[in-house]
C-alpha cells in the first residue's frame, strides 16, 4: 500500500514541476525577457536543491546520479554514459518548447539544470535539444566545474553553425 501514495505523490511532482517549467518557458521565448527566466529557473533550482537536500558533488558519477535524483522521475532523465571526462545523459520528460524549433528558448530554460549543476560542483551543456523537430530526446553532458567545455558543442549554437553553412 505504501508504493501507492508514492506513486501519488510522484505523479503530482510531476504535474508541479511541468507547469512551473511551462510558466517560466513564457519568459525564456523571448530573448528580451533572459533575465526574468534566468531568475526564475535560478530560484527553482535553488528550491529544488535544498527540498531535494542536494549535495555537492567530488566526482562526475556523484553529480550525474544526484542531478538525476533532483527530478521527479529518474526515468525521464537517465544517465547514459559516464566517461573520465564526461557524463552523458538523456532528457525524456515534458518539454513546452519541444519541435518549436526555437532551440535558444531551450537553452534559456535549461538554466534551471545549469544552476542545479553549478550547486553540485559541476557544468552542464544540451549537445542536442528536442525543440529542434528532428531531435526526439535531448541529450546533455555534464562535468566538473574545473573541466573545460571547449570540446563541447551546444546545441542552440549548433543551430547557428548549421544555418551559416547553408548560407555559403
């Protein structure tokens, strides 16, 4: 019986943190509107971190496993790979910008992860995001803030190489 409520609770988590992340994408659609996204991703992640009791983290397997512990559900963000460098991961879940093909409207909501991952003593970067029509799931990296993120390509500058490539 206890599994249950559990569940309940789960999927309220769930509905919570959606509508809270499709508010803030009313504010990360507009480029003008940054810093009021940015204040309120920061505060989210800021309010999930300590409701979650996050901790800071001493090596890249501990900060992909205790990112993913900040969700609702594991299931929606699970860790694909964790190299030396880098721990890979995947993003399932409910996305307002999915196939808008607005991508710098992802990237601006992805500061929640990126404020959750500075807490924890790491970085974080979307390699392929889901607002882009042809990308299913987002794929993301994660390292430790001492590690550089040169090698590291995001997604919502991808999209600007592409399109100058298209132009020449």
């Amino acid at each position: 019986m206890a599994s249950k409520p559990r569940k309940v609770k789960r999927q309220q988590q769930i509905r919570i943190f959606n509508a809270l992340i499709e508010f803030c994408a009313i504010f990360a659609r507009s480029p003008k509107l940054q810093p009021i996204s940015n204040f309120l991703l920061r505060r989210l992640a800021d309010l999930t971190f300590s409701l979650r009791k996050g901790q800071r983290q001493n090596d890249l397997a501990g900060l992909a496993k205790e990112w993913q512990r900040m969700f609702p559900s594991r299931a929606f963000v699970p860790i694909k790979q964790v190299t030396p460098e880098t721990a890979y991961a995947e993003i399932h879940g409910t996305c307002p910008v999915t196939a808008s093909g607005d991508i710098h409207a992802c990237h601006r909501l992805m500061e929640y992860d990126r404020q959750l991952l500075k807490k924890m003593g790491g970085q974080f970067v979307v390699l392929d995001s889901k607002a882009d029509p042809a990308i299913p799931i987002c794929q993301v990296a994660m390292r430790m803030k001492e590690q550089s993120l040169a090698d590291l390509t995001p997604a919502h500058l991808k999209s600007a190489l592409i399109e100058r490539q298209e132009i020449h």
